[in-house]
C-alpha cells in the first residue's frame, strides 16, 4: 500500500528521484539528501507505514530486514561503526510520515557525542 501525497511512497515508485543504494521488492535505500555526516543514508519500506507507533506484528519482519540491512550497506560504505535513527510522531521529530530508519556515520565529530 502506498499514499498518493507521500514523498518516500513517490520516490519508492521512482516517480521522484533520488540517489538509490539498495533496492529490493519490499524495501529501499537512498541517500539522504541533506546529510549530517559522511555517509548518511536512509531505509524505507515500499509499503506506507507511518512510523513505529503504528507497527504490530505484522510488521515484524519488514522491521527486521530493514534493520539487518542497516550494517551491511553500512559495510559497503566503509564504515567501521554507524548510527541509527527512528523518528516517531511530530513530537519525536518526525517529518516524513512514512517510517524510515537514518543510518549514518563516517565523521570523528559525531563519534565522541
């Protein structure tokens, strides 16, 4: 299921672009387009789920692609460790209402905080 007025939903359909790095039938990966470190990507299902207070168990499994995907592109980016970051609800920072996982690192900066 995907929403007509949903940026991640378009860009999953290719109908905006977007710089992909992982791509399979339930899920997709693509660089940030303001990133906050070297290597900052994020990872999407295809299918439109607001965010983690929406999931039950029927999510389960998606969940858990997404976050097994999170090392190994990590890996293929070069990085030795990363960051990870789940935004759920306006007042939990959300600003994209489709759930996405940021994955991020490769800066000294970000390491020490």
């Amino acid at each position: 299921m995907t929403m007509d007025n949903c940026i991640f939903c378009k860009i999953s359909q290719k109908k905006i672009p977007s710089t992909i790095v992982y791509e399979d039938e339930e899920m997709l990966a693509f660089k940030d387009i303001n990133p906050i470190d070297k290597v900052h990507f994020l990872i999407i299902p295809r299918e439109h789920i607001v965010n983690l207070m929406e999931c039950n168990l029927d999510h389960q499994d998606i969940l858990s692609k997404m976050l097994l995907l999170a090392p190994k592109l990590a890996k293929e980016f070069g990085l030795k460790g990363f960051r990870t970051m789940i935004n759920s609800g306006k007042e939990g920072g959300q600003e994209v209402f489709h759930i996405h996982f940021h994955v991020y690192g490769g800066s000294e900066k970000l390491a020490k905080l």
